[in-house]
C-alpha cells in the first residue's frame, strides 16, 4: 500500500496547534460545569469546591506533564 505523505506545512502545523489549544479549553470549560453540577448533587459547597479544586489541578498536572514529555 503506497501513500503519498506530504510534509506537514507551517499553515496545517498552525492549524493543529489551534486545534489542541481549542480542546484543553473545551475540556477546562467542561470540567467546571461537571464540578459545578457534581457540587450541586453531593449538597455541600466546601466539598464540591473541594473536588472541583482537586480535578483542575489533576488536570492542569497532566497537561503540563504532556507538554514537558513532549520537548523532550
């Protein structure tokens, strides 16, 4: 099976860049909904901000763990 890979440009290499900027976003936004919504259902406030707290963190250690591993 042959494929004719072209190289990446500078303009598709911006256009992922933007992509994965546009989706840790997403993906911050969603998660203080979920932590909001949850906080609502477990019925105390110190705790929902408590695990709300705990997931934006967790999440902001993955993503700059992911960005560190990848310059390497």
């Amino acid at each position: 099976m042959s494929t004719n890979a072209s190289p990446p440009t500078p303009r598709s290499d911006l256009r992922a860049s933007n992509r994965r900027t546009a989706f840790v976003l997403a993906t911050i936004a969603a998660t203080f909904f979920v932590g909001i919504i949850g906080s609502r259902f477990i019925g105390g406030q110190t705790t929902g901000l408590s695990i709300l707290g705990i997931a934006v963190l967790l999440f902001l250690v993955v993503a700059i763990g992911r960005n560190l591993s990848d310059k390497r």
